[in-house]
C-alpha cells in the first residue's frame, strides 16, 4: 500500500495516538495566501511570485500569474500551486474587476502553475492538449510531492485537468484580442498568450528573469526555437514565469544566455569525468551571480540532464 502525506494526515486526525503531534504540526499551517496585484497596462495586472524555490514558506507561491480584465469577466493566467492560491487569486480578480473569473489559462504542467486550477470550475480550464497529457501522466505525482513540501498550505487541491483545447491563433474573449502561442521545450507543451491591446507577452516559464530557469522536462534545442519566436513577436512588456516584469528583451537574452552556458558546461563536465555532485558544484558564470536559486537551478539541472549527457558522451564498455 503506497501511503501519501495526505492518507497520513487524516490517520493522524483519527487515530488518538497520533492526535497530539499532528495537532501540534497542524498549529505551523496557518498561512494565509495574500496575492497584490501590480496595473500594468489598461485591464492588465500582474501578480508576482517569490523568487525563491518551492518551499513551506512561501506556501508555493513562486510563479508570476496574471489577471486580464474582459467584458465576460477576468481572464487569469496560470492559477498558482494549490486550491487555496487559486481561490486567493480568484477573489483578487473579482475585487479587480467586479466579476468572477470568467477563463483560466494553463501555461505548461508544473505545480507551481497548474494546481491552483482545482479553485475553478473545470469548463473554465484551458491548456494546449500537450499540457492537459502531462498532467494526465504527472500530475497526481506533483500533487503528492507539494502536500509533502507544502503541507496544509495544500489543503483541498486535487488535479483539475484543463480542457486541453487550445491551439495556436488569435482568439476575441470579452472583447479582448488575445494571441495563443503554441510552443514547447520549457515543457511539452508552452502556451504564450500576448494581449493585442496593449502588447504584454505573458510567456510563461519560457522565460525566467534574473531568476533561474529550471528544467525538469526540458528540451534545450526546441527551448531555444521558442525563444526564437518569442524575440520575433511584437510586444511592449514581457511577464517572465519567473522574476520581475521584462520591458527591454533582457529576460528572453538572459534565458538563453543561461541555457547556451548550460548545456556545453555539463557536457564539459561529463568529459572531466565529473559524478553529478561534483557537476553540480562547477563556477556559476559571474554574469548570472545576481539570478535568484543560480546554484539550487544548477543543480536540479544536472540531476534533469546528466544522465542523458552521459550515456550519449562516455564510451561504453
């Protein structure tokens, strides 16, 4: 029998032998999440993330999210990590806006983005159908390891699968023109979304600012043709996933600044005969020293990349 934090948890709440320190757990989960939304051009707002990695702390809440005002009522962008971010977000829109969340938008399948979605609705929810897959794969593997690192802050989230129905061209929402950009290497499915009106790119985590990237699912080579993309679409201000508001295009050069130092570093390192501690310990580049979680990035990407990396550079025996 495979025991989760969360069958754990209620045993502890109906058994009288553990009733006493899951009490006395229960009094650290008293978070509240607090989101503060930033106007940015007309009818658009940001909410910014932490810029720090997942932890208990933060309650999860690290990604950069953002709400869309329409005449049907607001869009959100990416719904935060848990049930309750969700909800917090939801109430911020309908105090913004003066009506409830009318669409939620997926960029990709990692929990800091996707699981907020169990806050709305489910014909509300949308992804590209790429992303709606990972989620049918990975998402109740990402659920069990938030309510591990998250705990209460988790209380009530289950996966909310999106409609899986985007695909890539113009969309008119509320009277809002919105362009959807299918794209991937991020993950295997990166939606973009770039508002007409008023030329912001949300981007999702295709682009990190002065914040690492990460790469769990990542595809360097297609990474870098989305990026290519992204550079070549018109815009006026960029949301990175990660990190604050872009204005100049220095997020999209960043991110691939880091990616082109990335990738040839760990291939370097495997021809050294490095194991994935040591490569984990290599200098950090000092053009990236002001990037938020350089060294934690770094090395959650030799644990993502190495093996792959090995098996294709060392001889066999």
């Amino acid at each position: 029998m495979i025991v989760d934090r969360r069958r754990l948890i209620r045993a502890g709440l109906a058994s009288p032998a553990l009733l006493i320190p899951t009490l006395a757990l229960a009094e650290q989960f008293a978070g509240v999440y607090r989101p503060q939304a930033e106007l940015i051009a007309d009818g658009v707002w940001i909410v910014r993330g932490a810029d720090e990695p997942i932890a208990f702390a933060n309650g999860g809440a690290i990604a950069n999210s953002a709400i869309l005002a329409t005449n049907d009522g607001p869009m959100l962008f990416d719904p935060g990590v848990s049930r309750e971010h969700g909800l917090a977000l939801g109430a911020l829109a309908l105090n913004l806006c003066g009506k409830p969340v009318a669409r939620v938008y997926i960029s990709h399948l990692h929990p800091d983005h996707a699981l907020g979605a169990a806050a709305f609705p489910p014909q509300i929810v949308h992804a590209l159908p790429a992303t709606r897959a990972e989620l049918e794969r990975d998402g109740n593997g990402f659920a069990d390891a938030m309510y591990r690192i998250l705990a209460d802050w988790m209380k009530g989230t289950a996966i909310a699968l999106p409609q899986g129905d985007l695909a890539e061209g113009e969309i008119v929402i509320g009277g809002r023109h919105i362009r959807l950009m299918a794209l991937d290497g991020h993950s295997g499915g990166d939606l973009a979304l770039l508002d007409k009106a008023s030329g912001v790119l949300l981007a999702g985590d295709l682009v990190f600012h002065n914040r690492a990237p990460t790469t769990p699912h990542a595809d360097l080579a297609k990474w870098r043709l989305a990026l290519d993309r992204l550079a070549a679409t018109p815009h006026s201000v960029l949301l990175p996933g990660h990190g604050p508001l872009d204005r100049d295009g220095s997020a999209i050069r960043q991110t691939r600044d880091w990616l082109d130092w990335l990738e040839p570093a760990l291939q370097q390192a495997v021809m050294q005969g490095l194991d994935m501690t040591e490569a984990g310990e290599i200098p950090i580049p000092s053009r990236f020293e002001s990037m938020a979680a350089a060294r934690y990035e770094l090395q959650r990407s030799v644990s993502h990349l190495y093996p792959a990396f090995e098996a294709e550079l060392l001889p066999r025996l």
